[in-house]
C-alpha cells in the first residue's frame, strides 16, 4: 500500500504566520527608531523601541544585515505606494512627470532619516545579499522607460533610447534629491518644479530633433496626428 501523504502541520504554518508577524513588528519598530534617533540607530536602540531584549531580536533576524534588509524592503514598499499611481495616472506628459518627481521626493521628505538609513547601509554588518537602491532604482527606471517608450511610439519614433534614458533621470533626480535633503533651500515644490522643467526640454528637443512640436500641457491622446 502507499504510504499516506500527510497534510501540512498546521501548527508550523501558525508558527511560520507568527514569526512573519513578529519580524513586520521589529521592521516597524526599527523605522520608528530610525525616525526618532536618526540612521545610526543601534540594535539596542530598536530592541528598546520594539519593547524587547536584543536576543528577541536576533530570533527572527540573522543579524543587523538581516534586519536592515527586511527594513530596506518595506522602504520599498512605501515608495511604490506613492509613486505606482504617480506613473500610472494619465495626462499631460509635462503634468505627469513633475506628478512622479514629487511623489519620490515627498517620500525622501516624509522619512529623510529612514532614507539615508537605507542609502548609506553603514548599519550593516556584512555585505547584504541584495542592494536595495540599485534595485529601487531599477524599478523606477523600467517604469519610466515604459512611459516614455510609450510617448516616443506615439509620434512613431524610436524608442530604443527610452531605458538608457529613464536611468539617467532617475540618477538626476536621486543626485537632486541628496542635495536637497541637506541643503533644504528651496520648496520641494520648487524642486519638482525645475526638475520637470529640465527634463521635458530634454524630450522636448528630442522631438524637435524629428521635427515634432508638441504642447507638454495638452493630453498625450489628441496628440498622436501630429505635423512634422
């Protein structure tokens, strides 16, 4: 006879459900912390704010790499909540670019010490398996890519140049955004205002370039019959 095949042991799911629920705890308590103290936290300082001794902590962490990419990866999370619809949203190109560039320097602004927690990654202890910017970066990027391959297509020219393109604009407006987090000498809405500016005349010369003129305030649907 076959052996009988046994369901999954529900205490273990239980289990595996409480420890997931207990690491979301300290990944929040962390961000609290970080908040509070600033991006040179100490574990016994997210120990002290999730209400737990370090070795709790380091039950449902490896180590502080451990804890600081779980931390990285919620950061991620936020930011793709504001900037998701950002991206998504239709309208004027001019309108949804400045949209996306505040969105990502609302959220830097929101939470600048978690920001530079992640950038600097001076918290960890070894080298992490995954780098949390590159990959921010590259998910912003393809996006973006996205966008303005679509735009591009619309006035049937080559959109080959649209991902190296997207990835410079994410550098810029990371590069811009570092410099403001310091210097705070101008409104974000100011910042998100000249940044947009900068790079629809970059696209705006790219379709001059091809003989297209269009209007950055006018919807990108009526715009798809041009003349050349």
């Amino acid at each position: 006879m076959a052996p009988t095949v046994k369901g999954p042991d529900a205490r273990r799911e239980r289990w595996k459900g409480h420890r997931e629920a207990r690491r979301a705890e300290f990944v929040e308590a962390t961000i609290k912390a970080v908040a509070r103290l600033g991006p040179d936290v100490g574990m016994d300082d997210i120990a002290a704010e999730a209400g737990v001794s370090k070795p709790v902590l380091y039950r449902h962490f490896a180590d502080k790499s451990d804890l600081y990419l779980a931390v990285g990866q919620r950061a991620t999370e936020m930011l793709m909540d504001r900037l998701g619809p950002a991206i998504a949203e239709d309208g004027p190109i001019r309108e949804r670019i400045k949209r996306i560039v505040d969105a990502y320097l609302t959220v830097i602004e929101e939470n600048p010490n978690l920001y530079r927690f992640v950038v600097r990654g001076s918290f960890v202890d070894r080298p992490v398996e995954k780098d949390v910017v590159s990959e921010d970066k590259e998910l912003i990027a393809t996006s973006l890519a996205r966008l303005l391959g679509d735009y591009l297509r619309s006035y049937e020219m080559d959109s080959g140049g649209a991902e190296p393109w997207a990835h410079a604009l994410v550098g810029m407006v990371q590069n811009a955004g570092d410099w403001w987090l310091e210097r705070q000498s101008m409104s974000r809405e100011s910042l998100s205002d000249y940044l947009a500016t900068i790079i629809w005349h970059a696209i705006d010369g790219l379709l001059r370039s091809a003989g297209v003129h269009a209007d950055p305030e006018r919807p990108l649907a009526p715009l798809r019959l041009v003349e050349r």
